[in-house]
C-alpha cells in the first residue's frame, strides 16, 4: 500500500476564474512546491509531473496549476494573447500563493 495520497484535483479561486490542479501531499509533508503553468508546458506533462513525484518522495508536497483556464488555452494556442497578457498568470501566481 502506497504512503502517498493520490492525485487529488483542486479548483483554486482566482477572480472570477476557477484554477484547476493536481495537489498531492505525503504524510507529515514539510512543506509545498508549486508548479504555477501559464501556457506551453502544463500540469499534465510527463516532465513535470515526474519532476513533482520526486519532490513528493522526499517529504514534500505538490501543487501543479495550470494559470489559464481551459478556454484561455484554446485562445493561446491561437493567438497567444493570454500568455502575453503578463499581468494576468501574474495576479492569479499572486491570488494562488495568498
């Protein structure tokens, strides 16, 4: 039986916008890693993800967030204006970390 909590999906606040994440806390974590995405490179990448489970087997915690929503990605892929927009992941990194 594994010592580490699943992955467990957390919908943050941010604004008017809910953040999806995969949060996962070992027993008696010591503290938390957050892996804040703005574009390109999400919370369900294989590099990051790999990246989080090692943190998580040395006592620590993990949240993967993706900063843009799941409509602001389709309009990035497009135009990438949501990931120009720097004030917005900006304000939702600064939401997410209060």
């Amino acid at each position: 039986m594994s010592t580490i909590l699943q992955d467990r999906l957390v919908s943050v606040p941010a604004g008017k916008v809910q953040l999806q994440g995969n949060l996962r806390i070992p027993p008696a974590a010591e503290g938390i890693v957050v892996f804040a995405h703005g574009s390109g490179s999400g919370r369900h990448s294989p590099r990051n993800r790999f990246v989080a489970e090692v943190l998580v087997s040395t006592g620590l915690a993990t949240l993967l967030i993706d900063l843009l929503t799941q409509e602001e990605e389709v309009i990035d892929l497009r135009t990438a204006e949501p990931r120009l927009n720097i004030p917005l992941p900006a304000a939702r990194l600064g939401g997410l970390t209060n």
